[in-house]
C-alpha cells in the first residue's frame, strides 16, 4: 500500500476511529485500526467486537494494500505533524510515513490478527433526518438503566411504527419518550434496543451534520450509515449488535389522569432544585409543597449535617395542593433535557409517577417515580 | 452578626478561600472559613496550617460578629444564588442566610476550634509590580522538585539583591531562573525559600491584578499583600511559612563557556519535540544531531515497540557539530515558558549542562542537564 492523504482529512477520521478503540485488555489486537484502499477510498475500520466503525475518505492510491496499526497511536502521531500532505507507504507489517521534513515508521501488526468484520446482509433500509435522530437519542440515552442486570432496559429501545419512530430510554425509575414524526409512513414496523454505548457512538458521529442517515435492519444487528456529499458513497458506518430480550410495555406505566398541573419557568425550577440539591442528605430528596391559593411552588430540603433551605417560585397552578418528594438528579435530568423555556409537571398522586414535559411540545415526555419523604 | 453584601462580591472572594481548605482529613475544622467583621468590612480566613489567606470586602454591618461555616459548600450554596442582595446573620453557631424568595440555614462550628492566625509582626517591607512577580512565579513554580527528601529544593527560592529579585527553582536535573529588575535598590538584601504550593496560591491571586504587592519579611514566615484600589485598605493578604534549610549554590552548576551556539524557532522547535516525544520510549529520549554545514538539527527518537522517528529543522548553528540527548519533557517546559519566537540553546558537551534562553530576553534562563544516550 502506498497512498497521499492530507492531514486534516486523516486527523478526522481516526478520530472517529479511535473512540471506540483501545479498553480490551485481553484482546489488544483492538487497540488498532484497521487501513485498507479501495477503489479510491482509503477506509479506516475499528472495532470493540460490539460496534464497529467504518469511514472511508478520499485519497491519491500509488498502491493498494492494508496495514494494522495502534489507533490511538498514529491518531496523537498525525495530529501533531503539520498540516501538509502525507505519504503513508506499508512494507511488510510496518507503515512509514513522510510529511514535510519528517520521516517516521510505525511498528504494524500481523493483518491476520485483526477481527473479520462481518458483512452486513440488509433486508430492509429507512432514511431519517439525521438532526432529529441525533436529538432524539440525545434527548433519552442518559436515563438507560447503568444495571446490567437488567440488560433490556440498559439500551434505548428503537420502536419503528407506522408514522413515527420512538426512541425510549429507562431505568426503572424514570423513563424518557421522544417521538420523531416522519414525513412518509413505513412499510414494515421494527423495533430493536440498541447498546447505550452504540447509541453515544452514533450521536457523537451524527452531530452538526446535515442530510440523512440510512438504517438497514436485520435480526441481530443494525447499521446506521452517513452518506459523503455529493459523492454517494458511505462515509461512515455504524454496526451495532442488539440487545437481546424484550423491551417492557413501558405505555402501561405512563400516568394520563393527574390531580394536579404545574406549568413553571424551566430555567428557574432547575436553578432552584439545584440550590436545594446541596441541603438533600444522602437520599437526594428535594420536597415541592405545592399552594393552590398563592400560586406558588415552595422547594424545600434539609440534612441533619448541613442545615436546611426553602425556596419559592411563581407557577400555574391547577387541581389540588399537594406535596411530593423527588430525587433531584432525576427531576434535573428531565429539565436539562427539555428545550422549551416552560415545563408542565403533572402529578397523578404523592407516591404515584409525575408526568414532566416541555411547554408547546408534544413530543418529549419524562415520567418520574416520587420518593417516600423523610422529612 | 449580621451582614448585607452582594452576591457576587461575596462569590468572588469564598473562590479564593476555598482554593486553600479541604483536603486535611484529620483536621476538618479547616474545612471552614472564618467571616467576621471588622470596621465596614467583612473578613474572610482560611488556612491549612502552612498558607492562611485572609481577605476582606466592603459590607453594610446591621451587627458585628464571627461564625466559622463549611468554605466550600457555603461557596457552592452562594454561587447557586439569584445575583441579588445576600443578608447573612449568625445566631449561635449557624449562619442563616436570605436572598431573594431563598431562606436557608448552614450548620456552623465553634468560633474556638478555628486555629488562631498568628499575628504578622513586620520588620521590613518591598513593594514590588505585581504583574512581574506573576510572571517571575510562573516561569519557575513547576520546575520544583516533587521530591521531599531534599525540602529546600521543593520551593521557590526568593533572593532579595540590590537592584533585582532573582526567583529560582530547581529539581537538580534541570533549573529556571527570572530576574526582576527594581527600580529603586533594597536597603537590606534577604533570602527565603517558599512553598511550592503558597507560591502557587499567590500566583493565582496576582494573576491579571495591576498595581503592586507589598512583601512582609520576617525570619520564618512572608506576607504578600494586595490593597484595594482607590481605598488603601489591605484586599487579600497570603501568609507563608518558609523552607527550612540552604539553598544549593545553584549559581556554580550555570555553565558560562559553550562549544555550541544554537538559535531557532521555538514553536517549530517545540512541536518536533512533542512528535517525536511519541517514540522517546521509557527514558524519554529525544537526540539532537547538528549539522553545521546544512545548518539543521536532526531531532530524533526510536522505541522498539512503537517505531521509529526523525525529523529536520533549520537553525543557526555556530561553533561545533555535536549529538545530545534531553529528556523531552525537561526541553518542553523549558520552551514553555518562553515568550519569544526565537530561542537559543548553547551546549557546553555532551554530557554538561545546557543553556536555554529567549532570544532577546536576558532575564530569562533555563539549564538543562542532558541525558545519556541509548540509542
């Protein structure tokens, strides 16, 4: 293999690849990256053996070929070289390399070594705004369950209806839905759970970017891939296995009938949760006493160790006066992840799930489980 | 007592507390700040035994009075706070604070559990341009040595002379010294060797002040005092305990006779540092070939595991063709921490000390001894 490359095109791929790349203590053969030619691409493939990445970048071919080598490595090598064209030439295991008044060779490894990637034999495709999709997992992929004794809810669930693509997340304690509308109705439902890792891979790739991203479904697996512009030829592939198990019928425990409506200023809820968060104790409680007359919200908390702290906020108020203690993480998770300057938070009953969701957006729901107060 | 200030003033003085407080685990009153007033002004200390900071903000007094409260979580409390008018009162040991809708209690401790602040008996002053003592610190303070078998050199050296403050560190493999050029010459020369971490601390105090410090000296401990401007009352004042020991005669190991003179671009000079710091291995080594007939230095590094490097740079090179090995970090921070776009490097042998200065720039040295070479 010999190729030119410039700098900068490199430098952004293997920084794709190399996120994924290098934890695998008993297989280091992880730790590198893949380099082939083809046609007149040069792909860069890296893998975790459960998502696999693939780009592929234009370059000049002198000759076809492949080498392995450290991703990490030659990521921090390219990187700091200068931004000049780069000669990249494979001899034997080894790959040399010239830029400028440089002259480097990186030690390869054996190309036998390196895991088969296995070709992905699609059924059938959908194309998605990749904006909405990226919003969509970003919106719900920090609430998976971190249990992996529950593998089923430690993935985002994908459930691929007729007009609609839902994107969930949950922990059991709190479960996050955003809908994302499409445009043409599908012709076959799916439904998979993704890794939570696979689902951070494909957001951080999907970030900034415009245009579509393709979906080819199968059984066990599933592959997300980023056209080049203008050119039609992939530009990075995401293949993920899936979580095996079935998702739980998470509609049954989203509340519809509330004895309580709360809409408040977002920003000042959050504001004012975060303030009490530093008086919660080692329950993480927070406690909203609501005043139907007054229209306001008292947050209030208290730790035998530190003091203890109240605070008001103008609200909306409809349906009874009640009080009800949350865990604050997870009432500012949900705030954080709404983008609307008003929420509603709908209450159903003090030990019952409340329903948060952003003003004038239907959309987005978060569902949070109350705890049993120890005030 | 109680007190009305502003949020942020209040703010910005906790985060220069708080840097000093809590990491003694077997001393938690240190964990706190003592406020208090005094006059029309508010006091805060805080100490961990070697620095005391104390400092001071001009407050509306309703009452006098002392508590001693938890430094960093009455900051974070604070910081979280609407940016509005704060009443703080103290009733017994609390500290019960008001801004806004927000009313909150903070758990204090007993006023005589804080350890008493020594009292500052002055003999003699400096006044010195605070911006040249930061910048002197700062091109010093992190070639200290970590190592506290030998105590006198794990501090800044301060030497008091005529015209000039020579401020020095050293960790024997290597030495930076800065010149600060006075004005008006010392009526008494003085020496003293300072903390690592208060140097630290003051730096971060001085940085992007105007005006001058003034230097208290005293046999075992230092004052550094910044006043308020246009009030003339003390702002912040960092208290010191001193090295106990000699500093090296360091003056003898600054080589003054060279076979090489060497001057080149210091940011192309450090970035063939770094690119080839990836293959110096376990020593790292990083070799330094000249060639007075091409005028270049061939920088160089070779690791078994990892590969193998060169690269070239055009330099002016007077004197004798010579090879050298550095330990690359021990170049780079040397390079660092000078301002200039050129540097030079004078080599005395191979295996004696080296000169490192900015061209142009006399008030500035760095020696670095080189290493042996296995390459």
């Amino acid at each position: 293999m010999k190729i030119e490359v410039l700098k900068e095109n490199l430098k952004s791929g293997l920084i794709i690849s190399e996120r994924i790349v290098g934890k695998n203590i008993s297989l280091p053969i992880l730790h590198n990256v893949l380099i082939t030619t083809e046609n007149n691409f040069l792909s860069l493939i890296s893998t975790d053996l459960e998502v696999t990445i693939k780009l592929w970048m234009l370059v000049k071919i002198i000759n076809k070929g492949s080498v392995v080598v450290p991703a990490k490595f030659l990521s921090s090598f390219i990187t700091s070289l200068p931004n000049e064209k780069i000669t990249m030439e494979q001899r034997d295991q080894s790959l040399y390399i010239e830029c400028g008044n440089v002259k480097t060779k990186i030690q390869g490894h054996n190309l036998e070594d390196f895991p088969i990637i296995p070709e992905f034999k699609n059924t059938e495709t959908l194309e998605v705004d990749s904006q909405a999709l990226y919003g969509a997992i970003s919106q719900v992929v920090d609430i998976a369950s971190q249990n992996q004794g529950r593998p089923e809810i430690s993935g985002v669930y994908f459930s691929f209806l007729k007009n609609s693509i839902k994107v969930v997340a949950t922990d059991s304690f709190r479960l996050a839905e955003k809908n994302i509308h499409l445009s043409e109705p599908i012709k076959k439902e799916h439904s998979f759970i993704l890794p939570q890792k696979s689902a951070r891979e494909i957001m951080n790739i999907l970030e900034g970017r415009g245009g579509a991203v393709i979906i080819y479904f199968s059984p066990n697996q599933v592959l997300f891939e980023v056209l080049m512009k203008e050119v039609g030829h992939p530009e990075v592939q995401v293949t993920s296995r899936l979580i095996d198990g079935e998702y739980p019928n998470y509609q049954d425990i989203i509340p519809s009938k509330f004895k309580t409506h709360i809409t408040v200023s977002k920003d000042q809820f959050l504001n004012q949760i975060k303030t009490a968060s530093l008086f919660s104790g080692k329950v993480n409680e927070v406690r909203i006493s609501l005043s139907t007359e007054k229209q306001d919200l008292e947050i209030s908390s208290k730790s035998q160790d530190v003091g203890e702290h109240t605070s008001l906020l103008k609200a909306k108020i409809e349906g009874e006066a009640i009080q009800i203690s949350f865990n604050y993480k997870f009432l500012m998770d949900a705030l954080l992840h709404m983008k609307s300057s008003e929420v509603i938070l709908e209450i159903s009953k003090e030990d019952g799930p409340c329903l948060l969701r952003p003003l004038g957006d239907d959309s987005y729901i978060c569902v949070v489980m109350p705890i049993k107060s120890l005030q």
